[in-house]
C-alpha cells in the first residue's frame, strides 16, 4: 500500500454528518482499521489543539494534528506554532458588533478566533471576511464558524508539517475532507475523498466522492480508495 498517512478534517467528516458534530462511532471503527493496516491517521480540524489532540487520542489515532486551521501542530508532549500573535481584541469586537458570538473554544486558543454568525448570513460572514482581510489577518469560513487567524496558517500549511513531521510525501498521503477549507490541502494529496454531504467545493476537490454522510462516507472513501475494510453500519 503507498499510503503511509490518513488525513481526516473533523466536523463533518468524522462525526455524523455535515452540520451535526456528533462524533460518529464508524469514526472510531475506521481509525481502528488504518492503524491496524499500517496507515498513521492524523486530524487537521479548526478546533482547537486540546479538543483536537483529546479526540485524536481516544479515536488511537497516532499522527500528529493540526488545529486552529493550521496554525498549531502538536503530538503529546510537544507544540508547533506555525501563526505568530493573536487576533486583535479590537477586532474581535468590531466583528462581534456584526451579530456574531464567540465560539466557546476560544479560551484554548492559541491564536485564531472563532465567531460564530447568529443567522447564518454568508452576507454577514463576507463583510466581516473584508473586515479582517483589511487589518492584515486571514479569515476562513469552515460553514460552521468564521475563523480570523494570524498568516501563517490554513489547513495546508498544518498539513505539510503533519507530514515533515511524519515523514511522508504527498504520493503517500490520503485526505478526507467535507468543507471548502478543506480544498487546499484535498488538492495537494495524491489521495483523496469527501463525504456525500460535503460541500460542492469539497466534492470537486475529491478524486473520490462518497455517496454516504459524514464519517460513513469517508469510510466508505477510504475502502474504495485504500482497500482498507472499514466494518461500519
């Protein structure tokens, strides 16, 4: 097999469905099934570092993750910082006034911020991109939350230090992903898969796109793609 690293987003992926952050239980049967085959699983999410490094740890994925959008890499005892600072508390605000809340992940940040839109207006969510783009600073919409982070950062970053860390070329490297964050990094992998629920950003990304939601789906990508037996109902 030439894949030697599986690369999973979180939310959507990993969890239930797309817009449901329950984490499914084929989540923990298909990690179980890469490592058990010699596939290091690693997490590259928008979360932030405890929740991403807790999850990954009960999951047995052994690989390193990348939170916060790239701008954190860590495994165990040790942390990267790949972003430099963080977001402005003035910024913060000017956003907030907008109709946005803080996401509750915030106090464990190192870096980023996450604000979350109260109506889900993506009219709201390009303004407030605007807003954060003019003061020097990277936003992402996850279509979950808006992310404002320090440069350095984006999933691609966090994943091509995953794999330095790791010791793997792109030729090696399978990822999953459901949302348009997660574009940069499904494009750069020689293999890679989207739930049938992601986003149509995510799908075209795809070499293959499952017809199953969520964590199903990228089982289902992983045993079409690697071959690997995932026992999932």
């Amino acid at each position: 097999m030439a894949v030697k690293l599986a690369v999973f987003d979180l939310d959507g992926t990993l969890t239930v469905a797309h817009g449901d952050v329950r984490l499914s239980c084929c989540a923990v049967r298909l990690v179980r099934a890469l490592e058990s085959s010699g596939v290091k699983v690693s997490i590259v999410t928008g979360n932030s570092l405890p929740v991403a490094l807790g999850i990954a740890r009960y999951l047995g994925a052994s690989g390193p993750v990348a939170a916060e959008n790239g701008c954190v890499v860590g495994r165990g005892e040790w942390v990267l910082h790949l972003c430099e600072g963080r977001v402005p508390r003035e910024l913060v605000d000017e956003v907030l006034k907008l109709g946005f809340r803080e996401s509750w992940q915030n106090s464990y940040r190192f870096h980023e911020v996450a604000l979350i839109p109260e109506d889900r207006s993506l009219d709201k969510v390009a303004r407030a991109s605007e807003i954060a783009r003019s003061r020097g600073f990277n936003a992402v919409w996850t279509g979950y939350a808006l992310h404002i982070q320090p440069p350095g950062g984006g999933k691609l970053a966090g994943l091509l230090k995953v794999m330095e860390v790791s010791g793997v070329g792109r030729e090696e490297v399978l990822v999953v992903g459901d949302g348009d964050n997660d574009v940069e990094m499904m494009s750069y992998a020689a293999f890679s898969g989207a739930p049938g629920d992601a986003s149509p950003a995510a799908k075209a990304a795809a070499l293959y796109v499952a017809k199953l939601p969520g964590a199903l789906g990228a089982a289902e990508a992983v045993e079409r793609i690697l071959g690997v037996r995932v026992k999932c109902s």
